[in-house]
C-alpha cells in the first residue's frame, strides 16, 4: 500500500538502475503521437452498415416477439377438428323423470358435501383448540418446555405421503416390458426458448462479415503494390 | 480494498462463531432448572389407511351420474368412428353383395376388440381387500381393517385396583431437553419402530381429577410407518401386559371415559 505513495517515476528508475532493466523512454506528460486520421466515407459507411446490423435484429425480434411456446393441452388436434361435424353425438332426449333424478342427485350431492366440510371444519377448530389447551397446560408446568414445544419441527419438512390404493400390491402380478418412447415436441422456433442461440450465432456472422472485409482490404493493398 | 475485505470477512466469522454457540447452547442445553415438573408423556400412534374405503350409495350413483353427462357433452372417439363405419360397411354387404364394400376383408371389428380386452380384465385378479389378521380377527397384527385409521393402545399392569387398563404407551418425564426428546425415548420401549411424530408441541393433556396423586399426561401423535411391536406379554421388564391395534369406532369400548374424552379431540379423522 504505502509503496504507491512514492512518486511512481522516481520509483521505476532508482529500481531499474539497481536491477539493470531497460526502460522505455519518459514522457513527462508530452503528446503522445497524432492519430492517424480516418477517411469520414470508411466512418460512414461502417456506421451504416453498424446500424443495418441492429435492425435486422430488431425486426427479427418483432417478427418473433408473439410466437410462444405451444401448448398442446390447450389445443385440439386439427384432425379432429376437421371431422367435428361427423363425431357429433345424437342428442338424448331427457324424459322429465330423469331430469328429477338428475337435479334430487345433484342437490344431495351438495348438502353431502357440505355436511362433509363442516364437519371437517369443526373437527379442525377442535383439535386446534385441543391442542392450545394443553399448550396452556405445559405452559403452567414449566416454561422451558413450552418454549421447546413451540420450535417448529424441521424433521416433518420433506413431508412425504403415499395415497391409499384401491386393492394391495399383487407380488405375484408380472408387469409386462414395456418400451419407451420420447415423444415430446421440442419447440426450436422463435425466441422464447432459444434467444442466446439466436443472438450467438448473429455474433458469429458480425464477425465473418468483419473479416471478410479485412481480407477485401488486404487484397485491395496488394493489387496496389 | 483489502481493508474492507478484511472487514466483510471478519463480520462473517463472527457472525459464524454467534451462530455456532448459539446452537452448540441450543443441542446441549438440558433442563435446569431446580423444580422438575411432575408430568408424563404419551405417544398415540397411529396406521393410517393403506386402502381407499368403499364408495358410498351416493357417491356411486354421482360419479355415475357425472360419466353420463361428460360422454354426452362429448364428441365421438375414434373406436366410436370406427364401429360406425363398420356397421355401415355391414349393411352395404348386405344390400349388394358386389360392391366394392364387400371386397374390404376386416379381420377384428371394434365389437371384437372390445370383447378381447374385457376378458383380458376379467382374467386379471385383484388382490383381496382383506388380509389373514383380518379372517382371524387378530387385534396384536397392523395388517388389519386396512380402509380404516388404527391405533395402538397398552394394557398397563396395575397391581393397586388390580384392574389393568387400556392406554397409551407412556413414559414419565425425567428431565429430557424437550417433551418431544421424551417422547422419541417412548418408540423405542415400544418396539422395534419407524415412527414419524407430527410436530413439537403436545396435542392434548389429560389429568385424572378423581385420583390427587397422578400425573398430567401431555400426548403426542405420530404415524406408524414400519417396524415391529414388542410382544409385552413374554416379557418381564415392561410395564406393560398386552397391546392392540383398535379402530376408532372400538377406542371409547377400550380407553376409560374420562381419558377418552381428553383425546378424542386429538383423534379425530375425517
């Protein structure tokens, strides 16, 4: 740290004066030399062909902007939807008994459903309040337990439940092989999925086109000599 | 810019160091206070169902009802199509036999196909709803009433009334860090287990007002997963006599009234 704190020249020489290093000459501040001056009809034309590059990419940016991804859940196969008028099922006239029944099942299905929900519910507030009392007991007892019985319990996190089956694993059943095939569609157009792609391989031809310039350039010096 | 570093990483490594003591306080820390609290745990453990139970009278009928109504809002299937066409290439053949309907040779017609898979389905055996333990009623076996949640319950030897009585496996409180470490201590007198305990905190408490000397019981749940009872009867060191699966229809036929209603809260199933 302290070493930048001399001055940065007086440094470079008494070091390579001890060292026996050349050095490259002192400016002291003088111009450096001239810059070569650039044709303004290269500048232009380099600019323009600068801009030209952006637009392409803009305007392929907004051809592409509203392809999305496709979801084929959300879509019906257009070959069924050619053939909607053949697939069409024949109405069935309901007699009025079977509209009852219809509407009687429907409505015992709601009240089952919601005798179903309040129980639960209020057998939910029971255990909660349950549990909330015996809290309130513990708490009674003693104080430290209280606060260990309130930390969370980070072994239940990965909470994992195998749902009930309707009958048991059969050990005897031999499942047949079965072969698989990916059939996914992999959406490759526009930008959604692949943009970096897309702007990589734009990178690639900037730079062919740069060289190719170069090499018109190289050649153009050599026909000159 | 190497003094901040120096800084940032200073206020890590104390940052660390209060983080590790306070959990090197936190895992070794037992209880110490003077007064230990007179109070014991227990464990209600439960097997949860392995098999969906039977669908009710109505619950049949609306799924019923609810497949008529989704094939008559849809549209014809392929397999549908195809009997169609079938049926239409029957009668054709019927009409002229030297069409060029009667050259098309079909070797399996839909009606066919659908009567191959069906025997295929009814060759196939499911495997029976009910277990042995299930035949023989054996209330020592979790194999059993496989479409109904199942508890465990102990029969205490109790030499003072000389009744013994049905509980929950217990254990009295001897300065453990934490209930839930108390209870933990509880799985391993049961037998041979792999228990999930669900959460820290008790779930309900029981005090039995008739008898003054007895101790608070705070009860904990947890869900039976694997592993093998103890058989209490053959041995000696155990406070116990007997154990049981029992559903929750039979608890209040085994627990004590006033015990029952304590848990029942807690047991609740839906």
């Amino acid at each position: 740290m302290n070493i930048l704190s001399y001055s940065p020249s007086i440094f470079l020489l008494r070091n390579t004066f001890n060292r026996s290093f050349h050095i490259s000459a002192i400016n002291y501040a003088l111009p450096t030399k001239a810059k070569k001056k650039a044709d303004p009809m290269t500048d232009k034309i380099r600019e323009d062909r600068k801009r030209r590059r952006y637009e392409k990419v803009i305007d392929k940016l907004e051809k592409f902007k509203l392809q999305l991804k496709p979801i084929h859940e959300y879509e019906s196969e257009r070959r069924i939807l050619k053939e909607l008028d053949v697939r069409k099922r024949s109405t069935v006239e309901l007699t009025s008994e079977e509209t009852t029944r219809r509407l009687m099942l429907n409505r015992d299905w709601a009240k089952h459903k919601h005798r179903q929900h309040q129980q639960e519910i209020t057998l939910m507030s029971r255990a909660f309040k349950s549990q909330e009392d015996a809290l309130e007991q513990l708490k009674l007892e003693s104080e430290e337990l209280y606060d260990k019985a309130l930390q969370v319990d980070s072994k239940l996190i990965p909470f994992i439940r195998r749902g009930p089956l309707y009958s048991l694993p059969n050990s005897n059943y031999d499942a047949p092989d079965g072969d698989y095939f990916d059939t996914t569609n992999y959406f490759t157009k526009g930008f959604g999925v692949n943009f970096m792609d897309h702007m990589k391989t734009m990178e690639r031809q900037k730079w062919t086109e740069i060289r190719a310039e170069r090499r018109a350039k190289k050649e153009e010096k050599a026909d000159d000599k | 810019m190497l003094r901040t570093s120096l800084l940032i990483s200073s206020s890590i490594v104390r940052r660390l160091a209060v983080a590790n003591t306070a959990t090197n306080v936190q895992t070794s820390s037992t209880l110490k206070s003077e007064k230990r609290p007179q109070i014991k745990v227990a464990l209600c453990l439960q097997r949860y169902i392995h098999l969906s139970p039977e669908m009710t009278q109505l619950e049949k009928d609306y799924t019923n009802l609810i497949t008529q109504l989704e094939t008559e809002h849809s549209y014809l299937s392929d397999h549908e199509l195809r009997h169609k066409s079938e049926l239409e290439l029957a009668k054709q053949r019927q009409s002229s036999a030297t069409s060029t309907a009667a050259a098309v040779n079909i070797v399996e017609t839909a009606v066919d196909l659908e009567d191959r898979l069906a025997k295929e389905f009814e060759s196939f055996q499911f495997m029976p709803r009910e277990t042995e333990d299930d035949k023989t009623n054996n209330l020592h076996s979790q194999n059993r009433k496989l479409d109904q949640n199942l508890l465990l319950v102990v029969q205490r030897k109790n030499s003072e009334s000389g009744k013994d009585e049905w509980i929950f496996p217990e254990k009295i409180y001897d300065g453990e860090p934490s209930l839930r470490a108390a209870v933990d201590q509880i799985i391993s007198t049961c037998g041979n287990l792999h228990v999930q305990i669900s959460g820290n905190a008790p779930l309900a408490y029981y005090k039995n007002d008739s008898d003054s000397s007895s101790k608070k019981i705070f009860f904990y749940k947890g869900e039976y997963l694997a592993g093998v009872i103890k058989q209490f009867s053959t041995l000696k060191a155990t406070p116990y006599k007997d154990h049981a699966w029992i559903t929750h229809e039979d608890a209040p036929k085994y627990l004590s009234p006033s015990y029952y209603k304590a848990v029942k809260d807690m047991l609740f199933v839906f």
